[in-house]
C-alpha cells in the first residue's frame, strides 16, 4: 500500500497546528477563570397571603450586569476551540489519505482520535450549557497533555498497518472505543472537580468553578451516553477477535482491563441512582473508571505483552 510522504508531512503540520490552537484557547480560558468572579447571589422572595412577602432564604443568582472580559475571554477560548477542532479534523483526514486506510492504527493516530473525541463533546456541552464554560481549561489540559505525549514518545511514522489489522472492524471497534474514551475522558475530569468542590479544596479555584451538583450532572449525563457506545465497542472486538484469532475472548491483558473498565463504569451508573451514593460513593468509582481507561491505555498497551500489543490499539 504506497503512502502519500507529502499529505502525511501536512498531516503532521496540522497536528503540530492543532495543538497550538488548543494551547491558545487553554489559556483563554485559564484567563477566564482567573479573571470571573464568584457569582453574587441574593435572597429570592417569595409571596405569601395577602400583601405580605416574605423571605424564602433559597440563594439565586444576581442578574447579569453586562458582559465582563472575563465572558469576552470565554467567548473567544470557545471561538479558538472550534478552530483547533477542524484543524485536528484536518490532520486526521490528511493521515487517512496519506495512507490510504483508516486512520486508527497506532498509539499515535488513536491518541489524537481520542483527544478529538474529548473535545467535540465538550463543545456540545457548551451548547447545552454555556454555564459550565470556566471548566473548559481542565478539560484542555488533558487533552493537551495526551496530545503532548502522541506527538512525541507516541508519534510513528506513516505506513500501512500489519495484515491482522486490514479489516472493516478496524473502523468498527477502534473508533467506538475512541469516542467512547474521549467522553468518559470529560465526565472524569468532571468527576474529579465535582469532588474537589464538595471536599471544598483548593480555596479559591473551587470558588470559582461551577456548583457541585452542575459538575456532578456533565458527569452523569456524558457517561449515560459513553457507556453504550463503550459496551458497543467491547462487543464488536470480541466479534473481531473471533474472527482473527479463533475465539470470542481470551483473557488477554487488554481485554481483560477493557472488561474491569467496564464493570466499574456500571457500577457508576447503578450507585449514580442509589440514595445515599448518588453524591458520596459514585463520583469516586467514576474517577476510579476514568483512571482504568488510562491504565488501559499506556500500561497495558506499552509495557504488558499481549495480543494486543503489536498495534498498540483500544
């Protein structure tokens, strides 16, 4: 299969491109955060018989007074978010062409499939809710940070990928399993803030972050709609699997993990709508699946040997 030199070298320059533009809109948003304020909140009234009124003591928040640079700074983060997200668009598509297959076939292009992943569904929470926009610099971060590692010490080359891997199922069950990551990858991050806010650590910067029971909410609701699609994809390689090496499942490191990644993130979802571990219990096994997805990732797939271990593939 000839590989196209010239759109791999774009490939490469959009990718490089792209991580500039999330680091600018990183920072735009880190500026945000640095620069809002805790929303003022006052005394909601409700009416009672006749002509009295009385106070409710229920907290609501103040009106807005204009917009501040702070929500200039957010605007503009989003706006530079949308940029780096179709210029990573790019770079993936011009991987795809350069080597005439589907662009999931090392740590390197999964990687940055995950990072997409990660952030078109953060897009489409703000567009749900423009409220939860001061978290956009913590979901960035990782994405940075992965991003980082996958130009670097994950970057390969581009060149065909080895004949167990020139299927269908490539495109079926790789790329379930990167938008699947990509999203839990988000309600983690959220997972995590949620504690932090309830923990009340970190003074101010909690402070600052949207209420837990808002983070608490991103998390469930982006796990609602990542758990399927995961279970989707544990499926499809189990079909795979049968079809390249004989038999459904065999306890290979990889799908061993895959499957204890799974469960916990059941287990999620059933505390999730269990009194007394909706807010104390579930958060925690929520962070514990997000840390099982990333073991998953670079553990199992660069330093236990398994079947797994020739594509370095989710």
């Amino acid at each position: 299969m000839p590989i196209d030199p010239v759109l791999a070298a774009y490939s490469d320059d959009f990718y490089i491109g792209a991580v500039a533009v999330y680091v600018l809109a990183m920072f735009l948003h880190a500026f945000e955060f640095v620069g809002s304020r805790k929303p003022v909140r006052v005394k909601s009234l409700v009416a009672t018989t006749g002509d009295d009124v009385a106070s409710s003591g229920a907290d609501v928040p103040a009106a807005p007074t204009g917009r501040t640079r702070s929500d200039r700074f957010g605007r503009m983060a989003v706006a530079v978010t949308i940029v780096g997200l179709a210029v990573h668009v790019g770079a993936i598509v011009l991987r795809g062409f350069a080597t005439e297959r589907w662009p999931l076939g090392n740590m390197y292009e999964f990687t940055s499939a995950i990072c997409l992943a990660a952030v078109v569904c953060w897009l489409v929470v703000l567009r749900r809710s423009p409220a939860l926009r001061p978290v956009g610099a913590f979901v960035l971060t990782p994405v940075l940070i992965l991003m980082f590692l996958g130009g670097t010490v994950l970057y390969a080359d581009a060149a065909p990928v080895v004949p167990a891997l020139q299927s269908y199922w490539l495109a079926i069950h790789v790329t379930t399993v990167t938008v699947a990551s990509g999203l839990l990858m988000v309600a983690g991050v959220a997972s995590i803030l949620y504690l932090l806010v309830k923990a009340g650590k970190a003074g101010k910067l909690t402070a600052k972050l949207p209420d837990a029971e808002a983070l608490d909410r991103l998390a469930y609701r982006v796990t609602v709609v990542g758990f399927p699609i995961y279970t989707f994809a544990v499926i499809a390689g189990a079909i795979w699997a049968e079809s390249a090496w004989g038999r459904f499942w065999g306890w290979d490191p990889k799908e061993t993990v895959a499957f204890v990644a799974w469960v916990v993130y059941a287990a999620y979802l059933h505390a999730r709508a269990t009194s007394g571990w909706r807010t104390t219990g579930a958060p925690w096994i929520n962070v514990v699946g997000f840390a099982t997805i990333v073991f998953n990732l670079f553990f199992i797939n660069m330093v236990v040997a398994g079947l797994h271990s020739y594509a370095g593939l989710g």
